[in-house]
C-alpha cells in the first residue's frame, strides 16, 4: 500500500509539530478539560462524564472534527473505549448514533430523556461526526467538500483518533473497539486498515475489535439481496421480482444513477418497484410504521431517489434536529456552525465522490480478521436496505476463504426469554449475528437486544444460549 506508506510519515510529523503548538497555548494538558460538557440543556443528572469539542485534522487548522464523548457510566477506568460511526455518507454520529440509537439520552420536546440501553454502560463512547462537512465537523475551505471519498475520510479519522488520544492520555493504551453501521461498512474497515498500517511504525492504536451493524461491504452482493428481501416480505409481486431480477437489479440501477446515465430500462423497472413498495413503507425497517425523520434519512444516499424533494415527510418535527440547532445546545457542546446556517442529520454540503460504493471492504475485513482483529457483523433482521441474506453471505463466504470452521453452529440467541436473534461463529474471531425486529439503525428499534449483543461483543462472549 504505498498511498499509506506515503501519508502516515508526514502526517505523523505534522501532529506531533501541532499537538506542541497547541500544549503550548495551554489546552493539552488537562484531559480534554477545556472540553468537558458542564450540562447539556434538559439534562437529567447523571455520574459519567462528557465531552465534546473540535479536532484539527489537518496542518493548517482548517478543517476539524467535531466529537461527543461519554464516559462509561460506571468504573471508566476498566472500561473500553469504542469509536461510534454512522454511515451515509455524510450523516451524522451524533444526531443518530448518539441521540437516536445507543447514546445515553434522546431528546424529547425541551428535554433529554436517560436511554435505559445507553452503550457508554459498558463502554467509553465516541461519537464523531465524519468526514468534515457532516454536523458540526466543518472545514474552512469548502473546495475540499468537492469529491471527498473514502481515503480521505479514513486518513482524516486516523489523525482524529490520534490526536483524540493525545488529548485524552489516560485513554492511551486501552482496548479500542469501532462500531457502527451502514455505509460505516467503509469508514470503519478502512479506518482500522490506516491505523493497522500507523502501528507498524508506532504502536498508538490498540485495536481490538469492529461491530459492523447492516453495513456496505460488497456492493453487488449488498444491494441486490433487496430484490429478494422486498419479495419475501410481499411488498413486491412476483412479475416486479422477475423484472428486478433480470432486466434491471439494484446494483445495476445505483451504477447508473451515480454514474448519471440511468438507462429508461432502468428507470422503468425502479419506477414499478418504487410504486408496488410505496413511499409509506419504511425501507429501514419494513415493519416499522413511517416517521421519525431523522433516522429515515440516515443514509438516505443508500437509497437514491429520483424525486427526492417529493419525499413526504410525517414527521412535523425531528426532535433531534431542533435540539441541535438551539444556540443554548450548541453552547453547551462547544459546537460552532461553520459554512453552514444549520446542523442537519445528513450533511448538504458534502459532495462524497458516491461511487466509492462499490469499493468492497469485505476484503479488508478479511485481512483484519488475519492480523488479529475481532470482527462482528451483525443485521436488524427489518432492514431491506442492506438486508441481513447479503451480510450473511458475505461473512460465510469470508470464513471460508479464510479457512475459518464454524465454531458455534447457526443458532438463536436469547435476550431475556424470547429469542434476540440468530447467530453463527467462524473460528474464534469472525461473527454474524441478526438482532430480531430490528431496524437498519437496530438500537434505536430494539436498544435492549442491541445492548445484549454489545455486551458480549466487548466481553468476547458468546451470545446466551439459553433463557435468562
Ligand atoms: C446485476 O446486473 C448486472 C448487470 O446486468 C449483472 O452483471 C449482475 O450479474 C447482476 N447481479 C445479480 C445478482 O443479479
């Protein structure tokens, strides 16, 4: 890989010249001090605590990143830290991760509301709004939104993390674990691909595992197992599967659409599709009853539309997004808008180079899993957008090219007593894993079954076998 050959040295440089600058104006000693969170408006009181603030990413000051982190509710110090990425690409961790999903408040009307599942009760979570241009991440320059791709994100979320720790030293050296879904199946492999890559030189990352929720690591295998996944849920017919599956496939659709040259062939066969779906089903979760605007749009470039302003939107109000505007909330998080009027859950000035879809990772999984990483992939079972049949696939597939035997045979596993899911193990680093009635954003609809497999994600635990 001679681009990371090429990135890593100098850019090591640049950090250690920056972090010198900015220990010397006063703001690198105190563990992230000057970025502690006193309380966020609407706040119930609580023990662990937050932070949140900007990271420099590049040499100039330019362009930065904005994170929320929570310390882990109980006994921090024991606890991993875990980096928290939502996908797109372009949406943001904090207004989905954070505030819809698996942090530990939402916001409801004036108020923050304590999540009972939050994940920082197991873990010391980041939450980072990636690459610039999504949240409150900004840069300066706004010609650098123009065609930002993959391994610009992951080298930009490197020298995040990296100075992350130079910030927070006592986090130096702790298992890291990187979770997150969707188009996260990019950001999260090639992230840890950069980093494995950094230790060579400089052991700073002490990766140990990646959760992979619902996320893009084939793009054919991926986006065509929605045909079937559509058809077996009834809300397509069978002569409309017939088509989708041979005049036109999705794969075949989005290459065209994002390559601007969708065929009429292509257009009609979408156009049926969409039509027998309906805009009223929720395509991230095909049970789920519409709304909740926020999280609709969380990747809602995985989806393209061809009409998007035509797009009904039941939700009159996003909580999320009026919480994150307010000036008081925005105070309170150190946050800055910067080139843009508003905080929006999916950025509208980043213009990510969309092809890069098709860019497998699964490969890379693959090469990690070798080097020693525990890897997870784990599907809400009600998500026909990257369904749980592709994911499935491709990790049974990795397993076997890997040589990896199955080591716990396909079978449910148990949140409670009613059945969390199903899941299967390759060797003792590779799993799949379905959380049952979940959604593509699985903690936010089922937070409680989530937290189950979370836990024993970290804890390098098999998922219960029996009632509890
Ligand atoms: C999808 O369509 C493309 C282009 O026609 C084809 O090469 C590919 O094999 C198809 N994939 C599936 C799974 O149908």
């Amino acid at each position: 890989m001679p681009s990371l050959l090429y990135c890593s040295k100098p850019l090591a440089m640049v950090s250690l010249l920056l972090i010198a600058a900015l220990c010397h104006l006063g703001s690198c000693n105190g563990g992230g001090r000057g970025d502690r969170i006193t309380k966020l408006p609407g706040q119930p009181e609580v023990s662990f605590g937050q932070y949140s603030g900007y990271i420099g990413v590049d040499g100039k000051g330019s362009r930065a990143l904005f994170y929320y982190f929570v310390e882990a509710e109980l006994d921090p110090i024991s606890k991993p830290l875990v980096l928290w990425l939502n996908g797109g690409p372009g949406c943001s961790s904090l207004g989905v991760g954070a505030f819809s999903e698996n942090g530990p408040f939402r916001p409801s009307g004036q108020v923050l509301v304590k999540n009972e599942y939050s994940w920082n009760k197991e873990a010391n979570v980041i939450y980072l709004e990636t690459p610039a241009g999504v949240g409150y991440s900004y840069s300066a320059d706004a010609a650098y939104y123009q065609g930002v791709n993959d391994k610009m994100t992951a080298m930009d979320n490197m020298v995040f993390m990296q100075r992350w720790l130079e910030k927070f030293p006592q986090y130096k050296g702790r298992e890291l674990y990187i979770a997150g879904e969707s188009y996260a199946g990019h950001y999260i492999p090639q992230l840890a691909e950069v980093m494995v890559e950094f230790n060579k030189n400089e052991k700073i990352f002490n990766l140990k595992g990646l959760a992979l929720g619902n996320p893009v690591l084939e793009f054919t295998t991926d986006f065509n197992s929605r045909a079937e996944y559509f058809w077996s849920h009834g809300l397509i017919s069978d002569s409309t599967y017939r088509i989708f599956t041979s005049v036109c496939n999705y794969s075949q659709y989005v290459s065209e659409y994002y390559g601007g040259s969708l065929s009429p062939l292509c257009a009609r066969v979408m156009n049926q599709v969409t039509r027998e779906t309906s805009r009223f089903v929720d395509k991230y979760d095909v049970t789920l009853d519409v709304c909740l605007a926020s999280v609709l749009s969380q990747s809602m470039i995985l989806s393209p539309h061809r009409h998007v302003g035509q797009r009904i939107d039941v939700c009159i109000e996003d909580e999320t997004v009026n919480y994150l505007n307010r000036k008081d909330v925005q105070e309170a998080l150190h946050a800055k808008l910067i080139g843009v009027k508003n905080w929006a859950v999916c950025s509208s000035v980043l213009q990510y180079e969309l092809l890069n879809l098709q860019i497998p990772t699964i490969n890379i999984v693959g090469s990690l899993v070798k080097s020693g990483i525990r890897v997870l992939v784990y599907s809400g079972d009600q998500d026909s957008v990257i369904p749980l049949t592709g994911s499935r696939t491709l990790v049974q597939n990795l397993a076997h090219d890997l040589g990896l035997k199955t080591s716990t045979p396909y079978r449910v596993w148990f949140e409670g007593k009613q059945v969390g899911g199903w899941t299967q193990v390759y060797g003792d680093m590779l799993s799949f894993a379905t959380i049952r009635g979940a959604s593509h954003e699985a903690p936010f609809s089922q937070p409680k079954r989530s937290l189950v497999l979370y836990r024993a994600f970290l804890q390098g635990r098999p998922l219960p076998e029996n009632f509890s």
